[in-house]
C-alpha cells in the first residue's frame, strides 16, 4: 500500500473537488441585500453591502430639523468645546460618524461591522451606512470609506474620540491602510452635554438626551445598544439579516441626532440666556464651566439668570455659593453679602465663615465677625453635621478665627 493509499484510507484527499463550495451571502434567503434596500458594492480589495437615505431639508428629527444646523456657524459651538483644534470646523464639510461593533471593550479583536456616515450636500443630509455581510468585507468597505471621509475635512461623532475613532484608525493599521482624515478636527459632543447638563440629567447618554433635551422618540425598530454584538454574531450563524434591521435604525438615528445635537448647542453657544436653556440646573452648569474657562462675567450672567428659575433647595445652595465667591472675586461685595446675609440659618458654613472675613478684613467690625464665628461653631457641632472628620477640622479652623478676633479685640 502505497503513501496515497494510506493517506485515503485515513480521509484524506488530494485537490478541492470534493468540497462543497460556501454559500455566497448574497444567496442566503434572508440575506441583508433582501432585508434592506442598498446594493452591493465591489472594488479593488473585494466587496460589502451600502445603504444610503437622503433626508430633504425640511426634514425634522424631534423638535429640529436637520438643516438648523447650517443656520449655527460652527464657531457658536466653540465658546462650549473650548478646543482650538476646532478653530476651522465647518458642519458643511464635517462627517457624522457613528460605529456598531462586535464589542464595546474596542481592542485589535474588535470590528466595526456597521459605520454609519451622515453628511450635508447642499441642505440636504445623506446618511450612508456601510456593513459588513462577513469579516471578509472589511479591506473592501476600509478601502470606500475612507474614499468618503477624505472628501470632508472634520468628524462629529458621541464619544468618537475615545471609542468609535480610536477602533476604526486600529481597523485601518491592522489593513496596513492609511487612516483618512488624520489630524482633523474632531467635535466629540459627548464632553459639551456633559458640561451643560450632567446637573440634571441621571445619564448624559444619546438616547437620554433625546428624550429630555430634543424630543426624540425612537420607535419599536429600536434596540438597546449592549444587544447589537450579539445581534451581529446571531446574522453571521444564521444568515438571517431580519433582527438586524433593528441595529441600521439604531445607527441612523444616533447618527440623526448628532446632527440635531450639535444644532442645538451652537443655539446655546450663541444665545446662552436664550430660549434653549431654560432650566436653571442647565445654566449653572454652564455657569461653572464658563467660570473656569476663565470668562467670570459670562458666568455671572449666567449664575444670576439662573436663581431666577425653579431650583432644588441643593442646587439653589450651590448657586449661590458660586455666584457669591465671583461677586467676591470681582470686588462687588454689597452683592456678595447679600447673598452670604439671606443664606445664613440654611444649615451651611460658608456664609458664617466669608461674612466672618469680610467683617473682618474689610469693614474691620471685630465684633461682628466674632458673632458670625461663634454661630459657625454652633452649626458645626449640631447633630448631623458631616462627619467626625469634617467636623474636627471645621472647629479647629474656627477656633483658630475666633482667638485672632479675641486677640484683636483685647487690643
């Protein structure tokens, strides 16, 4: 028995004409070019699946329409990204992109099966959706995409610059490909919603803020975010594209809302004490943000606007606080007394205490500020007052206070 023998009566055999070639995708009963109107495009590095929509002007997503956005020049959202990178921002040459992958914990093993792109042409909005039917489809849809980004000059996306970017420029390395749109200014909304309304909101996440800030409602076809992985992995068992149709909607309307997202905050940007904030836990967000990018009388304007609004008894003490330190910081004390004087016998120190410096330092009434201190020392040893730490380290710095005033005083 000769080697050949053998190796057949072992199950081996020789050349490919015994096997039964692998159904082509786009032969699968329900494949996705049968589920979803798109077609199937090929080029030099093989081929993946398109779907494209236009959206005419008028068309509106929640309470805006998509084409508010070109009314907003995109320096109105810059006094809230604070980022210089996006000096040359242009929402008419920006893409909007968002990714649907096999995981959210991103990595080299991680593939963007769905890449959602928006962009305007004209005042019309074009959302193109590239997929792929099997990871074999990569190199093919790398290859358009990247033709479609550098036909633009910035990327908008929601958390992109930690997430969808950083895995797709990963996905080009590993294709030996150049990543397009390298070093482009990149607005990543996720930071300015969570300056603005972090206060507010329980979640900042995309659907939150559809729901509360831009009057989206999504519909049935929705899915929630953490099922699509699994949802990829079932149609690559199965072949059956239908639930899938659920994740296109999903990356469409997280891409709609970017658009809508960003309208919104360069109405904000432009107009602060405008009609878009109208929620004074808004403006003092928005307050303190201004106030440390070194903008304190914006942040004043802002701070006062927003005690004259509905407020929780916490949020309405924390306004006060800060608005009161800036009206400190820029020597209008009549006002920052005003506000220490109405918020004493609230259960806070700090009222005691800077009343207890002014009258100190400034109007020199020892008197008076021994007063204030000793009312400190009163709240600070009430039942339920912080805890033992804070409240040791409070009476030490009081105590502190009232010997120099004592001292003071004597003489």
């Amino acid at each position: 028995m000769d080697l050949r023998d053998k190796l057949e009566r072992l199950g081996v055999r020789k050349g490919a004409q015994h096997l039964v070639p692998r159904p082509a995708v786009e032969l699968r009963p329900h494949g996705i070019e049968r589920v979803l109107p798109g077609q199937i495009v090929e080029n030099e590095s093989g081929a993946f699946y398109l779907t494209e929509e236009t959206y005419l002007p008028g068309y509106r997503h929640g309470d805006w329409p998509l084409a508010a956005l070109l009314e907003q020049p995109a320096a109105h959202v810059l006094p809230l990204a604070k980022d210089e990178s996006l000096a040359g921002l242009d929402f008419r040459e920006a893409v909007f992109i968002d990714t649907e992958t096999t995981g959210l914990a991103g990595g080299t093993g991680t593939y963007a099966f769905l890449v959602g792109v928006g962009y305007f042409q004209g005042d019309s909005f074009t959302l193109a959706q590239f997929f792929l039917r099997d990871f074999d489809d990569e190199p093919a849809m790398l290859e358009e995409l990247a033709g479609l980004l550098d036909r633009h000059s910035a990327l908008v996306s929601f958390n992109g610059r930690a997430f969808d970017w950083p895995l797709l420029e990963t996905r080009y390395i590993l294709a030996r490909r150049p990543a397009p749109l390298a070093g482009a200014p990149h607005l990543d909304l996720l930071h300015l919603a969570r300056r603005l309304w972090r206060v507010r909101l329980a979640s900042c996440s995309l659907s939150s803020l559809e729901q509360n800030i831009l009057g989206v409602q999504r519909d049935g076809d929705d899915v929630p975010g953490w099922m699509v992985p699994q949802l990829y992995f079932d149609y690559l068992q199965s072949g059956d594209a239908r639930p899938l149709t659920q994740v296109f909607y999903h990356n469409a309307q997280d891409i709609l809302s970017l658009v809508t997202l960003a309208a919104y905050l360069g109405q904000i940007g432009a107009d602060p004490l405008g009609q878009c904030l109208l929620q004074g836990e808004d403006l003092y967000s928005l307050g303190r943000f201004l106030e440390r990018s070194g903008e304190p009388e914006e942040a004043l304007r802002i701070y006062e606007k927003s005690l004259t609004c509905p407020l929780s008894l916490e949020v309405q003490h924390g306004v006060a606080l800060q608005l009161s330190l800036l009206y400190k910081r820029l020597g209008q004390m009549e006002q920052a007394v005003q506000l220490w004087s109405s918020a004493l016998g609230q259960g806070q120190l700090y009222p005691y205490v800077e009343l207890a410096k002014y009258y100190e330092h400034q109007a020199k009434d020892y008197r008076q500020a021994q007063d204030c201190v000793r009312q400190a020392m009163e709240l600070v040893q009430q039942a339920g007052y912080g805890n033992r730490w804070e409240r040791q380290r409070d009476l030490q710095e009081l105590q502190r206070r009232l010997q120099r005033l004592e001292r003071k005083l004597g003489g």
